[in-house]
C-alpha cells in the first residue's frame, strides 16, 4: 500500500488515512486513478498544509505539477484531511499569490 511504502522512506513520520493532528502525522491520499497523490498537515499554528502532486500531463485539468494549498485555523475535528484540499491549490510558479 501507499501508507506502508511511504513508511518504509519516513518512518520518523506518521503517513495515515485519517485526518492530521499535529506536525508528525500526516493524512494521505491517493487518487483513485494512480496518477496523484494529496499530503495534509497540522501546524503547531492550526494552519493546514497540503501538497498535492501529480503525474497527469501538461494538457490535464488541472496539469500535471506540484500544487500548494492550505486552510487557516483547521482546528475542528477533521479538518486537516488530504481527502478534502481547498479548491484553489497554486503551483511553485504561483506561490507569490498564496
């Protein structure tokens, strides 16, 4: 599995499905289509970061790339969760906006 491979790289880390709550754990989620794949944690601020990156080429919706998102004050219970991302992510190129 994805978990246990991502494990096997980090394993000072916690990959989980669950949603993160705290700067050591970190909520996992592959796309069903194998092609990306969406990491979320828990700041020690309560902000939620989230990485998404994907294989899908230039010519996708959305492209293929790295994106950066992330939620302020993720302090309900859940709430930094890789299966549930903000709906605006911003590529390395776009970071000055974020």
């Amino acid at each position: 599995t994805t978990i246990s491979e991502l494990l096997k790289i980090e394993p000072g880390l916690g990959f989980q499905t669950a949603a993160s709550t705290g700067p050591n754990e970190i909520s996992t989620v592959a796309a069903a289509d194998g092609e990306s794949i969406v990491y979320a944690v828990l700041s020690k601020n309560n902000t939620c970061f989230y990485v998404r990156d994907s294989v899908k080429d230039t010519t996708s919706t959305p492209p293929g790339g790295t994106y950066f998102g992330r939620k302020d004050s993720a302090t309900a219970a859940g709430a930094c969760d890789a299966a549930s991302p903000p709906a605006t992510m911003y590529k390395t190129a776009d970071l000055a906006s974020w």
